[in-house]
C-alpha cells in the first residue's frame, strides 16, 4: 500500500500531532509511576518504562508495518516518528545520566543504562518478534 508523498508542512503536522499525543503519554506514565513509588526514589523509573515501552512499541510498529507490506509515509510519521518520538525519552536519559554522575552516583547511572540499553534491545525484539510470529 503506497501513499503520496506528503509536503513538508503537512509532514510536519503530522509529527507534530504524534508528537504532541506521545509527550501528553509519556507524562501521563511518569506521573503514575511517580505516583506509585513516590517522588524520591533516586532510580529514575518513569524514563526506563517509557524507553523499554517505546522499544517494545517501535518494534510492533515496525514489524507490522514490514510484514503487511505498508508504505505509507503518512502512517509512518504519526506513529513512528511523532507518537513515540514524543513518548521515548532519550534526550532525558542524557540528562538523568549526568544529574546520576553529578551526584556521585556514577555506579547507578552505569547500571541504568545497562539497564535501559539491555532492556530495549530486548523489547525491541519481542515487539519485532510478535510481529514476525503472528498469522
């Protein structure tokens, strides 16, 4: 299934949208992860869920996208680059990473992101895998 090329305003919309609709999710989980295991745990959960989930995610979407044969670009930037460009948070691991070592807690920020790594190679492959497998 092809699609015709978007112009870059409305390419631009439509990772926007996603965008948008990603960031408001990704918030969303922090607070509620936040809310669950209380604002001073020094491990920072809601960026390695919303990392591990946007993997997991990306690997669906993709394998999907792979398997049914689609192609279409608009789909695609919704989904791919905008929804879960706003919803993975990679620029705030950056930052947590830092703000770890900063605080002479460079043994966790190492084990975090070990973690992280590990973690979304891993549901990246189940995602791609559930895809692969599915009739």
């Amino acid at each position: 299934m092809t699609t015709a090329a978007l112009s870059p305003l409305a390419a631009s919309a439509t990772v926007a949208l996603g965008g948008a609709i990603g960031a408001v999710g990704r918030y969303q989980l922090g607070r509620a992860i936040t809310h669950q295991i209380g604002a001073g745990a020094a491990f920072p959960w809601p960026t390695l869920a919303a990392n591990v989930l946007g993997c997991l995610a990306m690997g669906v979407l993709f394998g999907w996208l792979a398997r049914t044969g689609h192609t279409n670009e608009t789909l695609r930037l919704l989904l791919g680059v905008g929804l879960l460009g706003g919803f993975t948070t990679f620029s705030a691991f950056g930052l947590e990473m830092l703000l770890l070592i900063e605080r002479g807690l460079a043994g966790l920020a190492v084990t975090y992101a070990a973690v992280s790594v590990a973690a979304g190679l891993a549901a990246l492959y189940v995602g791609l895998a559930i895809m692969r497998g599915a009739a």
